[in-house]
C-alpha cells in the first residue's frame, strides 16, 4: 500500500518538475504543489493512456507530462493573479 503512495509521491515530483521545466513562463508554484499537480497528470496520463490503449513506459510518461503541464496551466488560470501583501 505505501509502495504505490511513496510511488506516486516520488514519480509525482519528477513529472512535476519535468512539466515546469518543459511549460514556458515563469511557476510561481512551490514544491508541494509541484508534487501535487505531478502526482495528477500522472494519474491523469496513466488514465488516458489506458483509455487509447498505450503500453509503451515512454510514451505513458510522456503523456503525464503533458497532462501535468495542462493541470499547471489550469491552476494558474484558476489562481489567477493575486496582488502581493504589503
């Protein structure tokens, strides 16, 4: 049980940040998001991966890299820019 969520914690920060380095702009979204966010694109991958009937490792983490760069994209819109305090 802990195998898969210390799998899912560790492949979620590699994807994660191979989605920040691969996304352009600036992320100003920190380490626990940056899990976060890894951790669903590769759920969201390895889901959409399966549904088109993928096999291939490579192309399955290249599809939850996508998926995180997508979800990256999405939390910035929903965050939206906040003024700093002062």
């Amino acid at each position: 049980m802990f195998d898969g969520i210390i799998g899912y914690i560790v492949g979620g920060a590699v994807i994660g940040i191979l989605a920040r380095f691969l996304k352009p702009g600036a992320d100003p979204v920190g380490w626990f998001m940056t899990i976060v966010l890894g951790a669903l694109g590769a759920l969201a991958g390895g889901y959409i991966a399966g549904a088109v009937g993928v096999s291939n490792r490579s192309l399955v983490w290249a599809i939850a890299i996508v998926a995180a760069i997508v979800l990256l994209f999405v939390y910035e819109a929903v965050r939206g820019k906040r003024p700093r305090p002062a």
